[in-house]
C-alpha cells in the first residue's frame, strides 16, 4: 500500500470509527512517512536515573514505551518501529547492563500498533498487537509466538471476527493467555474471549458479554483473577471474577471520572496489593494537558471510592521501606498540590504496589499500599511525555522501567533504567 493509498484509507476509516481510531489512523500515517534519516540519529545524551544508567534501546516515531518481561539480569523489550518502507515490530534483549542487536521477527502486518509481550512455553514469547486487517479494513487483534531465539514459529490469521476498541490478556497455566477484547459496533462494543495455548494457537473465540469497553484482566496476589471494564450504558466500571471464560459475581463497583466529549481516555487500568483493589484513568484533556484519576477500595467491598486526580504530597524527612530494591523512598500520601498524571501500575499485584508516574518533568514511582500512596521516588528528569512509562518487576524484586521520550529530531528516544 502506497502512501497516497494509506492516506486515502484513513480519510474514509475516519467516517465511520471513533476519534481514538482516527487518531490512531494518522499516527501510523506519520509513522510510515518516516525518513530512514531520523531513525538512524544518535540518541541525546541522557542523564542517568537514581537507579544508574540509562540505556537507549532505540528510536521511533513518538512511540509508546517498549513493552517489557524482566527474568532476573535478563529483560525483553518490544515496540513498533519504522524506516522508509514500512513500519514494523522489534524485540530486544538486555542481559545485565549489555543490549543484544534488536530483532525485527518475520511478521506480516500493515502498520501494528499497541503491541504487547507475554512469556510463552518452552521459553517461547507471545506477541499480540492490533493492526489493519487487510481484506475486511478493519482494525482486528493479532498474535504470534516466537521460540527463545526470537524466530517465529506461527503466525496465525486474526482470530477475531470484528473491529476491535480495545484488548486485554493474562497469563493461564503452562505459557497460555486469556485474552479480552471489546469490538464489534463502535457506538455499542461487546466483548469477546479467547484462550491461546502456550505455543501460540488459538482456540475459537466466543463473545463473553455484551456492552462492553476498556477491559483489563488482572490478578490478586491468591491468584484470583478479575476482569473489570466500561460499561458504554451506564457509563459505570464493572467487576466480575473470570472464570476460563466465565464471569462470576458481576457488579458495577464504580462510576467514570469526568470525561468531557472533547477529551480522551487513553487507559484505563487496574491492579491489587494485598488488601486493596486500585482504579487508575489516564486522560488527555482537549488542550493536551495530561491527567489521572484513581479510586480505590478494599479487597472484599463492591463500592470503589469517587474517581479524584492523582496528586502527591512527599516527606523528605522520613524513608518507607517497599519491599523492592528501589533505593531511598521517601514517605508521601495521596493528597496534595503536586499533580501526578501518566499512571501506569506494576503489572501484578504486590504487598506494596508500585505506579509509575509522571510529575511535571520528571519520572517518579509512587508505592502504594492499604488504598493510598505510602512512598515517592524521584527517577529521572524527562521533559514532556506523550504517553505512560512501563514499570514490571523480576523474581530478585529489581525493578525496571521503560518510557518513551520525545526529542527535538522528530522521534523519540526509546529508554530503560533497572534497580540491577
């Protein structure tokens, strides 16, 4: 598909999709007009973290941060990338301070966005991501396993029959996922469930529940697992226990923050420490200034808090220990004048649960434990971010996080900074 022909595409798709689809539609349009030139610049220098070094993994167009699993002194690291013919995926691999030479996998796709990794059996790794399907033009939800050289070994076609909003997934026993998508009517999205086997092959999709949008699939620390999502009727946040397919207990636990026609809800996430459940929505306002709301409640209550900002309150006099080897942590609370916005919480759940976040300039980790925040770490001076950090953790408790930084060359600066 030649550049002319995508544009044209993208005049017509954004008719009749919503505007995160549009948005979407002119991002991957700038993407793949991407000059070779500006992929090739030298990273800027960058300062290093209160961990230690940060390390530029590579660059691209403004993307999202580099997904990432962390296995003790080994970290996997995948995003979208771009030259001047196409737009494709890379995968990366940092072994105790030293990158190996990125890999771009043999994958058939048009222009992919909002990738995601997994570990899969017999060391494999999954990869899942949404893309233009080609004979339908819809926006569908792929996947593909790699063996532990990084090759692919299947690639399957799309196992969804129906535009796509949004996914999520969770691991199953033995390498396998869970995966959740809304799709189907954009004005009324329905989900839809579907179970990869830990090598990567489908089973057959079934629709899980009708109106439905922004699902999330996360873990208590007893291994319960919960799906929560968007209700487009009453625009409240649902709760049901997932069951292999089964939603079990199904409440409506809490109601949107305020989100005018004209702003953008670009995530909505959830996660546990060990007695409370945790919202977090991360919103773009129509002058681009971003935000996040929170709520909260314990573990056995079907009633979260009201959605309120995210804002600090640190005590540098006094340190909190978090249970990671995170350094010096000073002692905060969730109440402040300080706003906190890109919210993106440890991808499963702990006594301590750590959010990165950004506040004003800077990366910074709020720890969370008992329904408020408990602890705050400066990380890094960044500038502006166009989109939220991703924090995960090892067996060691080292964390690491990636994010995506902005330069003045037209891409971004790729980067990543561990407690190892």
């Amino acid at each position: 598909m030649t550049v002319k022909q995508l544009i044209r595409f993208t005049i017509r798709e954004t008719k009749r999709l919503n505007v995160i689809s549009a948005l979407v539609g002119l991002l991957i349009i700038f993407t793949a007009c991407t000059p070779t030139s500006t992929i090739a610049i030298t990273p800027t220098p960058v300062p290093q973290s209160v961990w230690g070094d940060i390390v530029t993994i590579g660059q691209a167009p403004y993307a999202p941060a580099p997904n990432l699993i962390s296995n003790g002194g080994n970290v996997l690291m995948g995003w979208i990338g771009a030259d001047e013919t196409r737009v494709f995926q890379a995968l990366r691999h940092w072994h105790d301070g030293s990158l190996d030479s990125a890999v771009i996998p043999v994958l058939d796709v048009q222009a992919p966005f909002d990738q995601r990794i997994f570990e899969a059996d017999n060391d494999g790794i999954h990869i899942l991501w949404m893309d233009i399907e080609s004979q339908s033009e819809q926006i569908r939800l792929f996947s593909a396993y790699l063996d532990n050289t990084l090759t692919t070994v299947i690639a399957p076609p799309s196992f969804v029959s129906q535009q796509v909003t949004h996914y999520t997934a969770i691991h199953d026993i033995e390498g396998a996922l869970w995966v959740v998508w809304s799709g189907g009517l954009l004005s009324e999205p329905a989900l839809y469930y579907v179970r990869i086997d830990g090598l990567g092959r489908p089973m057959f999709a079934e629709r899980l529940r009708l109106d439905g949008d922004y699902p999330v699939l996360v873990q208590t620390i007893d291994n319960i697992t919960y799906l929560f999502w968007t209700s487009q009727v009453n625009r409240r946040i649902l709760r049901a226990e997932f069951n292999g397919g089964d939603l079990l207990n199904v409440r409506a636990v809490s109601q949107l923050p305020p989100i005018a026609n004209s702003d953008r809800l670009v995530e909505f996430s959830a996660q546990f420490d060990r007695t409370h459940q945790y919202l977090f929505w991360n919103i773009v306002r129509k002058d681009g200034t971003a935000e996040t709301y929170f709520s909260t409640t314990p573990i056995d209550s079907e009633t979260f808090t009201q959605p309120q900002p995210l804002t600090i309150t640190v005590d540098t006099a006094q340190t909190v220990q978090t249970g990671f080897n995170s350094n010096i942590v000073y002692t905060a609370v969730s109440i402040g004048e300080t706003p906190l916005s890109w919210a993106s919480p440890l991808d499963e759940a702990a006594d301590v649960l750590p959010v990165v976040v950004q506040n004003d300039m800077a990366i910074g980790i709020s720890y969370w434990q008992g329904g408020a925040i408990v602890g705050y770490q400066s990380l890094v001076e960044t500038g502006r971010l166009l989109g939220a950090p991703n924090i995960t953790t090892d067996r060691d408790r080292h964390l690491t996080v990636t994010w995506s930084q902005p330069t003045d060359y037209g891409v971004a600066n790729l980067n990543i900074t561990t407690t190892r």
